[in-house]
C-alpha cells in the first residue's frame, strides 16, 4: 500500500481514470456495434450517419489518448470501406 502521500494522490488519480477510460472505451464499442448492425440490416444512410457518430467518439477517444492515434485512424478507415461498400 502506498504510505507517501503524493504515492496516495497517484492511486486515487489512477481509479478515477480507470472508471474513465472504462467509460469511453465501452462509449466507442457501442457506437462501433451500431455501425456494424447497420452494416447486416442493409440500412446504407442510417450506416452512414452511424459512422459519423462513431468516427467522433474514436476521434474523442484518440485524443483523450485511449487509443493510439494510428489504431484509431485504422478502426475509422475499416469501418469507412465497409459503409462504403454497402452503399455500392
């Protein structure tokens, strides 16, 4: 257990981002899933305004530093080729 009180300030830091992180990244997964279900249901304009919410939330996400702004950019750009293809 830590006994120095910048040691306890850290842990207390480190819980409340954990929940955070937990948050946004359960936030972005949501928005990727919706993407995806748009995807089967054949649905390219409702596909493509749920890309648009989930390329903000990842976006959001890569800046908070919960992703690599790379992974990010590659979650983005898969699931743009698969909207897109859905509406070709």
């Amino acid at each position: 257990m830590a006994n120095h009180k910048q040691a306890k300030k850290r842990n207390r830091q480190r819980l409340k981002t954990t929940v955070a992180n937990r948050h946004r990244r359960s936030t972005v997964r949501t928005f990727i899933k919706q993407v995806r279900s748009k995807i089967e249901e054949g649905n390219p304009e409702e596909a493509q305004q749920a890309l648009g919410n989930a390329i903000r939330q990842i976006d959001k996400a890569a800046g908070k530093g919960l992703f690599h702004r790379k992974a990010a950019s590659r979650k983005i750009s898969r699931l743009a080729v698969a909207v897109n293809k859905l509406s070709q």
